[in-house]
C-alpha cells in the first residue's frame, strides 16, 4: 500500500482554499461596481458560491454599455470559476477515506441520497485546482478593476460593441 503524504496534502489544500476565497472576494468586489453600490455585497455575502455566479452573470448580462467582448469574456470566467468551485466542493466538503487497494479519497454526502459519493484524491489535481483558482482570481481582479475604470487607459464601459 502506498503511503498518503497528509502534510503536502493539507499545505496544497490549504493553498487552493486561499486561492479560491481570493476568486470569492474580486467576484464579490465586481458585484458591488456592477451595482454601482457597496451595498451589492448584500446580494451575496455569505452565499453559496453558485449563488454569486448567478448573480454575478446576470449583473453582467443587464449592463449592456459594458463591450459585448467583456461581457463575454466575464461570463465564460465564470463559467470556468463554477467548474473549479464544483472540482473544490470534492476537497473541501469529503472526507478522506481509503478504497479497495488503499487508494485515497474522499467520501461525501449527497442531498437526498441515502449513499454517500467517492471520488480518488490525487495531490497533483489538489495543485493543479489552486492553480486554476488562483488565474481566476487574476481574470476577475482584472476584470473588476477594467470596469470599475481602474486600470490605466482603459475602461469596459467606454468600450461600446455597438
């Protein structure tokens, strides 16, 4: 049986948790410039991630001075942030369990379901997800701060598609 490094595995946990709370608060700073409020945290502190997708997609969908090539690129960032968000609900949300040969994973509960879900853990997927949260965030800071007019030169609101 293979032996399961707990120590790298809670320090590249660790890091992805930081990298996707990171992503969390530019997507919750970018709600707030598309309500041109800070009140628009309101509409997602403490909410599921899936609920500040939403959110945030359809904020982006109703401004429609912001350039089409923005908007596009915002929506498929965060099409890409839920996929990522799914991939760390595995690590954050299971917990760790051997299978068969001693494979590790993690084992989780499902709503409405009597059996639980199993899924292998790999310390590679483990950092290649934070590495993937950590450009999200990247793309979203950009973006957040490209709308909010903050970036030199450039503003996605001046930029009209039409």
């Amino acid at each position: 049986m293979k032996f399961f490094d707990f120590d790298t595995f809670d320090r590249s946990l660790g890091r992805m948790i930081r990298e996707a709370a990171t992503l969390e608060f530019w997507l919750e700073q970018t709600v707030m410039v598309l309500c041109e409020s800070h009140y628009g945290a309101l509409l997602i502190s403490g909410e599921a991630s899936s609920r500040v997708l939403k959110v945030s997609k359809v904020l982006i969908d109703a401004h429609t001075e912001v350039a089409e090539e923005h908007r596009a690129e915002f929506k498929t960032m965060l099409k890409d942030a839920e996929a990522a968000f799914d991939r760390r609900h595995w690590y954050v949300h299971g917990a760790i369990g051997w299978e068969g040969e001693g494979i590790p994973g993690n084992a989780r509960s499902r709503r409405l379901k009597s059996s639980q879900d199993w899924q292998p853990i790999s310390i590679d997927d483990l950092n290649q997800l934070g590495e993937e949260l950590a450009r999200l965030a990247g793309r979203a800071s950009h973006f957040c701060l490209l709308l909010s007019g903050n970036l030199p030169n450039q503003s996605a609101r001046a930029a009209n598609s039409g």
